[in-house]
C-alpha cells in the first residue's frame, strides 16, 4: 500500500485542506490524474496523483493538514491486478504523518511503503470527468449544476467560471432572481485570501534572504533586433496569432539556460540537484493582490506560437483559480518580468530551493553606441539574482550573455 501526500505546493506553504475530492475508494488512477482540489493561501489547486493503482482511503475533507501529511492510501497498480492485498491498518486516521524509513522522494512530496495489513475493497470503475477548474465545480455545486456535463470554453475544453454562469443562466427558469450571496463578506479576490497570501510570501522571502547568499548582476541587452522581428511578425496575422515579448522573453532564458545549466535546478540537502527540463516558473500579479510563479514546462522545446498559448492558458487559470499542482511544485528557474507598465529594473529575491531568478524590466529608449555613432534604441535591464552556493558570478554573467545573444537572433527562437 503506497501513501499518497498532501503536496508542497512552494516554499511558503506549511498546511493545506482538501476541499474536494474527485475520486473514490475503489476508484482506479494513473499518474497524473487529477484527484483533489487543494485549497491553500494561494486559492483552490487541482493536486495530481503520481502514483498507479485503485484508491482505498481518503482524508477527510475541510481538515487542515500539514505538507506531508498523508492524503490518500493507494494499492498499487500490480498488486491491484493480482487480486485481494493487504490493506492500511485498521483504524488508522490519515492526515498523521507517520515516522517510516522506507522513503522515496517524488514530485508531490514522499511516497512511503507502510507494512501491510487487512485487505483493500475491490477495484471499481473509475468515473470519467471532464476538466473543471476549482472555482468552476465549486460554483456550479453552488447552483446545483454537474460541470463535468457542461460544454467547456477554455483550454482544451475545461469548463471555467464564465461556462457555468452561462449555464446557469441558460437552465434558471423565467423570472428567477439572480443569485446573491448572503454570506458576510472576507477579503478575498480570485479565490485566495489576500492577507493571508501576502503573510506567506513575506515569510518564504524572509527565508530566501536569510539563508540563501544571493549575488546580483545587471546587463542592458539592445531590444532593436527582437521588436523588428516582432513587429514583422504579427503584422498581417488576427490578434489571437500574435506574439507579446514576453514569450521572446521566455525563450531567450531558456536557450541561455541550456548553455549555462548550473542555474537551472535546485539546492537541496547541501548541493545542487539538476533541473529535470527546463521549467519556468512566470511571475503573475494577481488581481487584488499577491503573486503566484507556476511554470511553463519544457519551454526550450517550445515553439514560440506554442509559449505564447501556453503562458495565455497560465495567466487565465493562475487568475481563475485552476492552477495544477504540478505547475506550483516544478519551476527549475523563476522569470519575472515588470511589462509595459513597469519600473525599468528589478532585483529579484530567489525562490527556494531555486538557484537563480531572471529580472526583465520596461523597454525604454536609450542612447546607444552603435559603431561609431549613438543611436536610439530600445533597451531592456535585464537581471539575475542567484545563488552562491550553487553558482558565482562568472557563471552568472555567461547566463546573461546567451541571453543577449539569443536577443539579437530572435528569428532562431
């Protein structure tokens, strides 16, 4: 019997409460499917399992739970096929983080192989689902609706919020007052808790700079050649096929990231642990406040039209409350950057246990010395905070110079 874990979804999370689950005992999973609805200060989260088997316990749901603590018992796929296996012992409460020396660390936390005891109900049929963001299923149990029936809008066909009040609408008999909430009103935007989230990102910024000995560096990178190319780009294609500079942004770290990987993991246990690929995690304002950075996977592998719908189908779910716990727990490397209407720099503070997070700020139009004569032209400060441990400064700067170079040759992006 596998122990499935309440997740670590980032540095700044200590505990987290099951709001839903979307399996049950008897159920058969795969690795990555998606089985519960995490509610954390940053707002509702699909958890992924990474395990293969059928369900046999579940935690009770609403109970705050540390990270670690475990979340589900799961009969392994093969031992399910063989028939009756020895099940979890009887009358243990799950939610207890139990000491065991069997470990094995995975994506979502530890795995753990208990001793065996009395035997696992049998395995059922596992019920299809459509893909529903949290915050869509909890609204649509609200009115009463199944949102794995409804006709889904967003990306691959999730259902979101907008599809479900559509529905609602759609299904409310005439003359029906619109629903209102008589609940009285918390300080929450997006699905999270504003105060609460600020309080945890202090507190893992707190950490990040007390343990972590950052070192900071600062290059001005000629933007001329990458706002030509962009420009020619989208110039005779529909809005929904044109490019922002962010995914040049995107791409660039990532080629940079592949000639200079020793900034591209994390330090973990006293040494540096490789990145498994090269996942970006891209900061995101959140409306009301607060700040997520889930990652964009494989962005090196990417094309740029395939980066720019991937960080769309990102900044929607991050604000709508349907991020995948796998985005949250994989970031190789953090991207920050301050867009139009930012400030023309940034020093970031490295996320733990990253190795290094990449600053862009506004593109402005400098003087610059192009052969013999100053031209103006567009500039962005790029920066890069890291850390000692893991890197130096010369590392550091031969990051910042692929990425310049991978700036002025935007068409190889």
């Amino acid at each position: 019997m596998a122990e499935f874990l309440m997740p670590s979804l980032g540095a700044d999370m200590e505990t987290g409460k099951v709001a839903q689950w979307l399996v049950k005992p008897g159920d058969r999973v795969k690795s990555g499917d998606v089985v519960a609805v995490v509610e954390t200060h940053k707002g509702a989260i699909d958890v992924e399992i990474f395990l293969d088997g059928v369900i046999d316990h579940l935690a009770t749901l609403n109970e705050d739970l540390p990270v670690g603590a475990v979340l589900a018992l799961v009969t392994p796929a093969k031992a399910a096929a063989s028939g009756p296996i020895p099940s979890s012992v009887p009358g243990a409460p799950l939610g207890a983080v139990p000491a065991v020396p069997a470990r094995t660390e995975g994506p979502l936390g530890v795995v753990r192989s208990p001793a065996p005891a009395p035997s696992a109900p049998a395995p059922g049929p596992r019920s299809t689902r459509a893909r529903v963001s949290p915050a869509a299923r909890q609204r649509a149990q609200a009115l009463g609706l199944n949102p794995d029936v409804l006709p889904g809008s967003g990306a691959d066909g999730a259902v979101t919020l907008a599809d479900v009040e559509r529905a609602a609408v759609l299904v409310k008999p005439p003359g029906t007052p619109a629903t209102t909430s008589t609940a009285a009103p918390r300080a929450r935007a997006g699905g999270f808790d504003a105060a609460q989230m600020r309080q945890a990102i202090a507190a893992a910024m707190s950490r990040s700079k007390r343990e972590i000995p950052h070192y900071y560096l600062s290059e001005s990178i000629d933007f001329s050649a990458a706002s030509a190319w962009l420009e020619t780009w989208n110039l005779n294609r529909p809005p929904e096929q044109r490019l922002l500079s962010a995914v040049l942004l995107l791409k660039a770290t990532a080629k940079a990231l592949q000639e200079v990987p020793q900034l591209n993991g994390f330090f973990e246990n006293g040494a540096f642990r490789a990145g498994q690929g090269i996942h970006i995690g891209w900061a995101i304002a959140l409306r009301g406040g607060g700040l997520v950075a889930p990652a964009i996977h494989d962005v090196d592998r990417k094309s740029l039209p395939e980066l720019m719908l991937a960080l769309r189908d990102l900044v929607q779910r991050a604000r709508a409350g349907g991020l995948r716990s796998s985005e949250l727990t994989d970031p190789t490397t953090t991207v920050t950057s301050l867009g139009e209407r930012g400030a023309e720099s940034v020093l970031g503070v490295i996320y733990p246990p990253q190795v290094a997070i990449v600053g862009f700020g506004r593109v402005v139009q400098r003087p610059w010395v192009v052969g013999a004569q100053v031209q103006v032209r567009p500039v962005v400060n790029t920066t890069l905070a890291a850390d000692h441990r893991a890197s130096d400064g010369h590392l550091g700067g031969q990051l910042l110079a692929a990425l310049d170079r991978a700036l002025q040759s935007p068409e190889h992006l």
